[in-house]
C-alpha cells in the first residue's frame, strides 16, 4: 500500500548536522532506504520538512520507518496511508455505497 510519511524535523537537531556537514547526507540516506516513489522537501510552520511517498507491505515495517528520523532528527513523524487517481477510480463503488447507506 503506498502512504506518504512526513518527516517534520527538530531544528536544534537539524542545525547541529547543518553544522555539522551531515544533514544532506543523513536525510538521503533515509530516504535511499525506503526507496519512494517521489521525495519533496518543504517548510511546515518554519520546519524543515521532508514528504515521502513509498510503498509499505505490513504494518511491522512502522518502526524500522520511522526511527530514523526520530534518531537522526528527532522529528515529529506521521503515516497517512495515500491513494492516486486510480485507486480512487477502483474505490468509486465504496463511495457510491456509503453515500446512499449514510447521505441526508
């Protein structure tokens, strides 16, 4: 299942491996590592910020996922599973269902 994972990272953390000639390398390495499908970097509310687009195949992947940058950064980290134009497309009939099961 493809989700995205946002990657909002401590400044403190960021500065230091600024500093340290290390951010650019750390945050390509984690990133290598889940092998996305796209990878944009951004700002959230000041925050260096990464969005990472993969594919995960079981639940028990969350950790070897996530602790990365909750080590490396000690970032605040979310998972949102996310879908593109065809899965919406196979979804249609589920959407159709529920808005007659539950519409006003």
């Amino acid at each position: 299942m493809r989700f995205m994972l946002k990657a909002i990272l401590d400044t403190e953390k960021a500065n230091t491996a600024a500093k340290a000639g290390t951010l650019g390398k750390t945050i390509q390495g984690i990133v290598a590592e889940l092998k996305p499908e796209a990878a944009y970097f951004m700002d959230e509310h000041g925050k260096r910020t990464g969005l990472i687009f993969f594919e995960m195949r079981d639940a028990s992947q969350i950790p070897s996922i996530a602790e990365p940058w909750f080590m490396a950064f000690n970032a605040h980290v979310e998972l949102h599973p996310v879908m593109i134009g065809e899965d919406l497309a196979k979804a249609g009939p589920g959407i159709e269902q529920a808005a007659r099961k539950y519409g006003a």
